[in-house]
C-alpha cells in the first residue's frame, strides 16, 4: 500500500505541476506570445488542477513529496492569482445612491441559434424592463421584442440591438454594411447626453485572423464616437483574464462594468455539450466609458442557451444635458 499510495501522491503532484505550468506560461509569457495567451481561458480550470497539491500534502508524503508539492502549489497559486485576482478587484467606477429614472439597463445575450424558448424569454425581458437588448445569434426573437416596443438597430446582423429610444443613426444594412457583419452600432441624443452602442460577437481565440479583422473593425468604429460615452455590449468568447482583451479595453478607453461575471456554460445545448451546475468562464463583457457609473450587475436565468445573460444598469454621470 506504501508503494501505491506513494505513487497515487505522484499522479496528484505531477497534475498540480503542470496545471501550475501552464497557468504561468499564461500569465508571464502571455502578453507577449499570442498563442500562450491562449491558456489564460482556462484559469479556472487550471485552478482546480493546481489544487491537487493539497490532497497530496496529507497523505504522508515524503519530505521530497512535500517540497514538490508545495513548490506547484506556490507557483500555480501566484500564477492564478495574477491572473484573477485583478478581474476581481477591478474598479468598475461604482455609482452611489438610489436609483434613477435615467438610469440605463442592458441585457447581453447570446440566446442561441435555434433556442425556441420564446415564451420564457419574452416573460423574463417584460419583466426586467431593460432600455437597451442586445442579442447574439437570435434572428428568430427581433419581432417578439418588437411586439414589446422596442426599436430594432441592424436587427438582422449577427449582434441585434433593440432599444425603447429611436437611435439618431445605426449602421443598419444600408449603412456600412462591410463591416456590420462584425459590429453593430446605435447612437442616441436623449436626457441622458448623446452616447453609442457598440454590439459584437467575436470569434473563438484560436480564430486568430477572424478576431484580428473583428478588433480592427470595431476599433474603426467606435473611433467615430467620444469614447467617454460609449457603450460596448457583446460575446467576446474571451475572458477577462486574457491579454489581448485587456489590451483591446486600454486602446478602446473603456471600463469593464461585469468584472469576471461568469456566463458560460449554462445549458448542455451547444456544440459544447457542457451541462456545468454553474457557470465557469467570463466570456459576455459590458463595458462603458467614463461618462458612466456601474450602477448594478446582475446574472439572468438559464434560458435555453449556453450562455447566462447578463443585466448591467449605468448612470451617466458626466457630459450629460442640464436639467
């Protein structure tokens, strides 16, 4: 039983290294190797890899066990938390008081190619009262939220805005069209200030010229717009761990209001197969520039996709209209 046992310490020790390996190619080599950058999506899990350093510790290991242990233990907690920790304390520029009338609610959801539960989410949407709906891979649901009164803004594209003001532009199919498959953009002059929308559902990491075309596109995009008030909403299939999209955030000058809101998985109904009880990964991002305060953050229900919506109220607190 020594033998096997010892050899079962083994298996966990060699596990909590290498799940710590790649955890600090990620976050020491990421930024600057694009492919290992690829790695800091799977933090989460990596984490629970590198915890199999402590299981190890009490099943009377040798003093050489225990220093190998320790040293993956070590390593893959500073590598994580270098990685996470940041996307936790992230200052998402709170706001203070009770809520206002001209606070502005968003929805942010991927609702799913196929997803046919139409009822639940149009009870879910009455309920919540958002201003703002933007839908990822949702063609079937633009005249169910018409029904509700909203407007739609290139609601046949890829990234569907709807909204309950009239936008003063939106590059719908007649406008931009080159790049509207990419992005999605509504601006609006109402009490709140003049302000955009900018809707996107990126690609996987791996894609790694279809994202690059996407990033340049909306960067061209939100370009046209003081970025102090605009708005980004979308699936970025990226997490907030990753180093091109923190560097993505700086260039855009936007804050992300959702932190690391975990969205993905929801429901075992994707390609992915994925039937977590909980969601693991931050992949559906709010962010907004500084004309703006968070005034909440939320997570929806399951509602027949893979991805969790997401609900994000701001409050413009500069450059907005007296009175």
């Amino acid at each position: 039983m020594t033998v096997v046992r010892r050899l079962f310490v083994w298996v966990l020790i060699l596990g909590a290294g290498a799940a710590a390996g790649f955890a600090a190619l990620g976050a020491f080599a990421g930024p600057y190797v694009p492919k290992l950058d690829l790695l800091t999506h799977f933090v989460p899990f990596l984490a629970v890899g590198v915890l199999a350093a402590v299981p190890a510790l009490v099943l009377r290991p040798t003093r050489f066990q225990v220093v190998a242990a320790l040293l993956a233990l070590t390593l893959g907690v500073v590598a994580c938390g270098r990685l996470m920790l940041p996307a936790y304390l992230y200052d998402d520029l709170p706001a203070s008081g009770a809520p206002q009338p001209d606070d502005l609610k968003i929805i942010q959801f991927n609702a799913l190619d196929g997803n046919t539960r139409y009822g639940p989410i149009r009870a879910w949407i009455i309920a919540q009262n958002a201003d703002v709906v933007v839908m990822e891979e949702a063609p079937g649901f633009g005249g169910q939220l018409e029904a509700l009164g909203y407007i739609p803004s290139c609601g046949i594209c890829g990234m569907a805005i709807f909204t309950k003001e009239k936008p003063v532009w939106s590059n719908s199919p007649t406008s931009d069209w080159r790049i509207v498959r990419r992005v999605a953009a509504a601006r609006f002059q109402d009490r709140r200030g003049a302000y955009t929308i900018l809707a996107v559902h990126r690609g996987r990491p791996t894609r790694t010229a279809r994202v690059a075309q996407e990033v340049a596109d909306l960067r061209e995009m939100a370009a046209r717009t003081p970025a102090a008030g605009n708005i980004l909403v979308g699936d970025f299939n990226s997490t907030p761990w990753s180093a091109a999209l923190r560097r993505e955030e700086a260039a855009l000058s936007l804050v992300r209001r959702t932190r690391a809101l975990a969205t993905w998985p929801a429901e075992a109904v994707s390609h992915n197969k994925l039937g977590f009880p909980f969601p693991v990964l931050p992949i559906d991002h709010v962010f907004a520039g500084r004309d703006w305060a968070t005034v909440k953050v939320e997570r929806g229900p399951k509602l027949g996709s893979d991805h969790y919506p997401v609900v994000v109220t701001l409050r413009r607190v500069r450059n907005r209209p007296p009175g």
